[in-house]
C-alpha cells in the first residue's frame, strides 16, 4: 500500500487545495438571507456535511470570489474549531457555493484517491495524530492549509477504498440506531421531570429558586479553565494528569480522551482540578452538555472550553442539576444566551445567573431513584453502544491504520 501527501493527492492544477479568502474579502457583513451558500466549520462534521445554519452571499459576491468556489464531490476541511482536519465530501444535494477562510476545499486525482475514503481515513485515529502536532492554539485550535499538505495518507486501492467506506457506513447506522434509542430515554425522562417537578420555566409548583452561582459552594465553586499561556500544548504529555474536555462531555463517557500534563502543571493549576461530584459543563459549540465525575476517576483539570461547577450537596444533588440542565427547556434558554456566530459561546458569567428550581434534596432524590427502570434501558442501551464503539475502533484500526 502505497503512502502520499495530501499535496500529492491532488490534482495538479492551480487551487485543487485551496482556503477561502482572508480579511476584508469575505466578512459576516458581506451575508445575507438567501442567495449562494457560505458553508462554515459547524456545517462539517464527521458524519458528513451537515445543511443546517448556512451562511449565504450574494451572487455577486459569489462570482468575485469564484477561485473559491466548492461543488458537488468536493472534499472540504474545517481548519478551526472543536475537531480541527475533521472532513467531509459534499453531497449532490448541497449544490455548490463559496468556502471561507476557515474552510480547506480539496480536489484529488480520482485514479487515486476516493474522496469519501480520504474523507473517513482524516477523520480516522491515524490522521488525527499527525493534525494534532500541526495544529496551534489553546483555546481555538486551528490548523493551517500548509500543513494539512503534508499529511500523510494510506492509499490502498480504490477498489479497497470503496470496500473500507462501505464497511464503515454499515458501522454508522449502527450507531445511528443507538443514538435514536438515547434519545427517546431522554423524552422519558424529561416526561418524568415535568409529571414530578411542572415546568422549569413557569415553576407552577412554586420551588424554590436559586442562581447556579448561589448553589455552589463559595471559593471555586463555579470554575472556568485555564486560559492563555497557564495551559498550552507545549505543555501537554503522553502520561500524567488528565485534561478533561469536550471530547467526555459531549461523549458522555470521562474515561475517553488522551490529552495529559505533567505534575508540575497539574500542581499549578490546582484551581481548575475535578473532584467526584464535580460536574462539568460545555461552554462552546455543543454548549450545555454536561458530565458528572463519577467516584472512582483519573485526576486532572479541565480545559477552557469547560466550566467545573461543584455544589452544596444540602442544596441540590449534582444528578439532579444534571438532568436539569438537559432539558429541552434549559437547553433553549443557553442558546439564548450565547453568543458567536460561526461557534456558540456560553458566558460562564451568565450561565453562574441562570435559575435553577430547587425542590427539597429527598424529593431529589426520590426522582433520581424513580429513574431507575430508564437507567436500565439505559444501560442495555450503553452496551449497544460500547459495542459500536468497539467496532468502530476495531475496523478502524484494521482498515485505517
């Protein structure tokens, strides 16, 4: 199996790898509500391209911006964000339009390369290793079109290229199926809040009422990353003490993730440290998912895109302000609340504001044991879902590494 660049992958023609324009030449002032689409980081995903808040320009605009221009079968890069080098081939379905500055487009030598396959094999383990030590930044981590030239590629076959993107599709409804079960646990348990506790919003059952600030405890208890040069990838180890994440946020699951620092820093930056209890809230793009550190877990800190939130345990159970905070009701009023335009941002000074009702603890309590026949379902379904993990993983490395 032969090894290529992505540079060597692609056409050889001028721009077949290219990034959108920068500065003045394309602006948020420049969108408008219809017209020819911009699509931005959050519109690709690992599961593919996503049509869903989509920038658009005039046309115009779009045939002064021409050389950077996307279409159908295109393979497109996010440079910036949460997964920088995640990738994704753009549909029929999406039509062509303009890529910015953040945005890499590439077009590769079809005798080659399968852009669906190269799509699969930069979102893989492999790829991602080698965009890890390329990218910069610690709070916005980015990754530059120079480098992702140089990226290394695993180029079988396509007749092998083809076979790997079956397989992996076959993988993806998988755990498609899993992920429509969870979400159908979680309708029965906001049905068993409101049956319980009425609307969060309303408050027709009159509970008590505290800020988020006002239920933690005093020094440390609402506690935001470390930001700028307190923690940087320089920084970072291949052992020692855990950085916690997005990456166990979103994935619900703290044992995930392979980022580290050393003691010395861990040391340093006691503040930010998590504890069992502790519960751990994203402040940017998925905004609002949380995580509760469980009793037995690796030390470590949070990272910057995190807020650590630690309770008076007289006041509120961290479960309890777990499912609070999941409802489709809270979730509505954090997306109120944030702010940016390519990436939602949650302010950690306005999420210490946010209401929270506050029944007495042992009805807390007495809701979280009553959600014990859905943990169950819970848990059938965590296995399905281990299970597609472990496949995952397992064609990954067999087909991809």
């Amino acid at each position: 199996m032969r090894q290529m660049t992505m540079e060597e992958l692609a056409l050889p023609v001028k721009g077949a790898m290219r990034d959108g324009p920068f500065g003045s030449n394309l602006k948020s002032s420049h969108f408008v509500d219809e017209g020819i689409k911009v699509i931005r980081t959050q519109n690709i995903k690992k599961t593919g391209y996503i049509d869903q808040d989509v920038a658009f320009i005039t046309p115009e605009k779009a045939e002064e911006l021409a050389r950077y221009e996307f279409k159908p079968g295109d393979l497109v890069i996010a440079k910036l964000g949460i997964d920088p080098g995640v990738a994704a081939v753009i549909p029929e379905t999406c039509g062509s339009g303009i890529i910015p500055a953040d945005v890499v487009r590439f077009r590769g030598d079809s005798s080659i390369i399968d852009h669906h396959y190269l799509a699969r094999f930069l979102n893989s383990p492999k790829a991602k290793q080698q965009i890890k030590k390329r990218s910069r930044g610690s709070t916005r981590t980015r990754v530059n079109l120079t480098a992702l030239r140089e990226i290394v590629i695993d180029v079988p076959s396509l007749e092998e290229q083809r076979r790997i993107v079956t397989i992996l599709d076959k993988v993806d409804e998988i755990e498609i199926a899993v992920k429509i079960i969870q979400n159908k646990q979680g309708d029965m348990i906001r049905s068993a809040f409101l049956k319980m506790f009425g609307d969060p919003n309303l408050n027709p059952m009159n509970w008590d009422e505290y800020t988020l600030e006002s239920l933690c405890i005093e020094k440390g208890g609402v506690k935001a990353g470390p930001f700028g040069s307190s923690l940087k990838k320089e920084m970072y180890s291949e052992t020692g003490y855990k950085i916690y994440g997005q990456e166990q946020v979103i994935g619900g699951n703290h044992t995930i993730g392979d980022y580290y620092i050393p003691e010395d820093v861990y040391q340093r930056l006691e503040s930010c440290k998590v504890e069992s209890g502790d519960l751990l809230i994203s402040l940017v793009g998925s905004i609002g998912r949380t995580l509760v550190i469980p009793n037995v877990f690796e030390p470590g800190i949070i990272n910057p895109r995190l807020l650590r939130i630690r309770t008076k345990r007289d006041l509120i159970h961290p479960d309890f302000l777990k499912v609070f905070l999941a409802l489709p009701e809270i979730q509505f009023r954090l997306m109120g609340s944030s702010h940016g335009q390519t990436m939602p941002v949650l302010n950690g000074r306005i999420m210490k504001k946010i209401s929270i009702i506050t029944p007495p603890l042992p009805l807390q309590k007495k809701f979280l044991e009553s959600l014990d026949n859905i943990d169950k379902t819970l848990q059938r379904t965590d296995i399905m879902a281990k299970k597609s993990n472990k496949l995952v993983k397992s064609i990954t490395q067999e087909l991809l590494t």
